[in-house]
C-alpha cells in the first residue's frame, strides 16, 4: 500500500520531524499488484500511481522502472478515491535502444514519463490520459542525451504563462536538459 508521513515541525536546526505514530495508511489500490512511483497533487486531491498488473507484471531485470501503468485517482484523501483512467505506459525492453520508463513527473494539466536510454519524454492529458506528445534531445544538444536514469529523474512545473518548464537530468554529459514547452 501506500504509507503517508505527515510532516509534525521543524527541529531546532531545520530538519522536518515525522513519526510513525501519525502515519496514514492507505491499502494498495486496484488493480496495482506493485506500486513503483506515486506523485499526489494536494490542489486536486488527485494521485498518480504507476507500477504493475497483473496484466502487466514486475520485472526484476528493470528493477528501477516505474512500471508498466499508470492510474489516476480523484478525491484521493476522502477515503473512498475514484479510479479516473488506467493507463499502459511504453515498455518494451527487448527493442534496441530498449523503451523502459523510468520517471514520472506532473504539473498543470498534463503528466510526463522519461525513458530511460532514449531519454524521450511522453507528455500525457493528465486530466484523459491520452498521450499528446514527446519532447526529445535537440538540435541545441546535438540531438542526443544520456540515459537518465535516476528514480526522480524529471521534474515539471507550469508558469502562469501557460509555458512548461520540463528538467531532465543528464549525467553523461554532466547537464539537466530544460524544455519549455507551451501546448
């Protein structure tokens, strides 16, 4: 399942305090069998979750992907979430270069998931799940990055512009790559 840790104050230096004693839980929803990355939007109450099915089962050999689906749920913390959209995610790991998703992140209306070794970013319609595009390595790049592979690899924020601002770490070449983007 799911386990919140409610932030309780600062020490006396800064650092946050949280306790195990005022933990929520929440039990695995349907139809996970294995959840991979959760990203909670609090303005919504609507959560994100990817990982697996089974349907889409857990492979060890990509251990740090972020599964093979991904949901939405609506009125996420009203202790009885609606199930928006189930959603299968790019996976084929036997293509040369291999399509495994590795990050997720979510801002405004859309989500994006990073490929790892081809470093393609998949914009989805947060609100339908429909995938509306990719941003990918340009020409300012010379059209190629590293492997982003970390667990939060990604991250995205929407200006009051309406303007994308999308990070996408590159160790290779010791760089983030931003990407701004506006629908």
């Amino acid at each position: 399942g799911i386990r919140e840790m409610p932030l309780q104050g600062v020490d006396s230096v800064g650092n946050p305090i949280y306790s195990y004693s005022t933990a929520k839980t929440f039990p695995m929803p349907q139809p996970f069998t294995r959840i991979s990355r959760i990203v909670y939007d609090s303005s919504s109450d609507t959560m994100y979750i990817s990982g697996y099915t089974s349907t889409a089962p857990y492979d060890s050999a990509n251990w740090k992907s972020i599964g093979r689906v991904l949901a939405r749920y609506n009125n996420w913390s009203s202790g009885s979430p609606q199930l928006q959209y189930v959603i299968a995610l790019a996976y084929s790991p036997t293509l040369s270069p291999p399509v495994i998703p590795v990050s997720l992140a979510h801002a405004g209306n859309y989500v994006f998931v990073a490929e790892d070794t081809t470093a393609k970013l998949d914009v989805y319609d947060a609100r339908t799940g429909q995938q509306v595009g990719s941003l990918a390595p340009g020409a300012t790049v010379g059209g190629i990055s590293g492997w982003i592979d970390t667990e939060m690899g990604i991250s995205a924020a929407v200006l009051s512009t309406g303007e994308y601002i999308i990070l996408a770490e590159e160790d290779a070449r010791a760089k983030v790559l931003m990407y701004r983007w506006k629908p």
